[in-house]
C-alpha cells in the first residue's frame, strides 16, 4: 500500500495531489498524461467526478431519495431482484454497488473520483452538513477500485458513538466482535488536526501503468 496524509486539507484536495501524482507517473513512464490499458486510452488530465448519489441514480436508476431512505433502498433493491429478507441496508448496500456501479467507473476515457459516501460507510471519516454523506472518495480505472480516501474525523464523541454503534451492528448481525479502541478515542481527545488521508493500491495501480489483467502478471524485483 501507499498511504500518505496531508494536514490542514481535505478530501477533495486530496483528490487534486493524487491526480498529479498519476499524471507525474505517466509522464515519467510513457512520456505524457495518456496511457493505453487493455485496448483504451486512459487520460490523467482530469477525473470523471460523480457522487455516490449520482452514480447510484445513472446506472442503477435508484433515486437519493431512495438511496438515503433505508425502507425505500431495501424495498427498491427487492423489486430489482436482489435477496433482502432478514438482511440490513449495510447488507443489500454492497450487493447493488458491486453489481450495478463498480464497472462504469473510471471507463469513460478517464479516471474516476467517486466521492460523498453514505456515513454508514464511512466510520471514520468527517460528515457532511446533509448529515446523510461523508467526505469519502474512492477512484477507478476501468472499474478497478485503486485508492480510498476521506478527511478525518476529528469529533471524539461522534467518533465513539460510531465506534460503539458498529459494535452492536456486528453483533447483531452475528459477526466477530471487536473491542471498541478507546486508546484512539483518548488520542483524539487531546487534540487531532484536521486532515486528509489515503490508501492506494500499489499492485494495482501496478497493473493498470503495465497493462495487464491480473496483479499476478506483474512481478516486483530489486536492482542493485
């Protein structure tokens, strides 16, 4: 992984750095800002910027305001076929997202930032104001999923609260518990600066610089 951080910015200057930073690579590697993966010419001159509520209302024709309403999401994802008994919004979420969104993303002859997810999935990222999304992004090429990132939540009681609510979610939902870390809570307590974060993929971004399909067709080795 390649995870780096930069205080005092948020999410969607993040989104910024890492765009130049593919750029920067592509020049380095092919001489300028286009590469060809698998047939396609991908350009790094610009993201394709879509919220998680325009993705789901574009390719799954499921409106924010069922996006965003766990009655409507279940009932709209039950009518579309998906199994929903006895499973939580969390559960069908995912189901609809890998099958209907993941692929379109990042085919479009550039990269995708998809940003502003449900806070459900976003345990530790800042909310937003509509108090329905969180300054989350992921980005794609070609459907593959390279790089998470979000501004971090610098709120300790909103952040135990979270913490705690999961807890009770696993449980319910029968998975492996895990104790809530309050050593993170107590460090956020003494103060944590506002920043943003990301985890990018390196065997994956690998893949798509040396256009191939699998991440076993690529092989790291040391020069000396």
């Amino acid at each position: 992984m390649l995870e780096f951080y930069n205080v005092g910015q948020d999410y969607k200057y993040m989104a910024s750095e890492v765009l130049d930073m593919l750029r920067k690579v592509s020049e380095v590697l092919f001489g300028g800002s286009e590469i060809n993966y698998q047939g396609k010419k991908i350009s790094f001159e610009k993201w394709e910027e879509l919220t998680v509520a325009e993705a789901f209302e574009k390719y799954a024709l499921i409106l924010p305001d069922e996006l965003f309403d766990t009655e409507k999401f279940i009932a709209k994802a039950k009518s579309k076929g998906y199994e929903t008994h006895g499973f939580s919004f969390e559960d069908v979420w995912p189901q609809v997202y890998a099958q209907e969104i993941e692929g379109h993303l990042g085919t479009q002859g550039y990269p995708t930032v998809l940003y502003d997810y449900p806070v459900q999935f976003a345990a530790l990222s800042k909310p937003n104001s509509d108090g329905k999304t969180a300054q989350r992004f992921e980005f794609y090429i070609e459907g593959l999923e390279l790089g998470n990132c979000f501004s971090e939540l610098t709120e300790p009681k909103l952040q135990s609260k979270r913490f705690i609510d999961e807890d009770k979610e696993r449980s319910r939902s029968g998975k492996i518990e895990h104790p809530v870390d309050w050593g993170f809570i107590e460090a956020m307590e003494r103060g944590l600066p506002e920043s943003t974060g990301i985890a990018i993929g390196v065997e994956r971004l690998g893949m798509i610089f040396t256009n191939v399909c699998s991440i076993s067709d690529i092989q790291l080795i040391t020069i000396s």
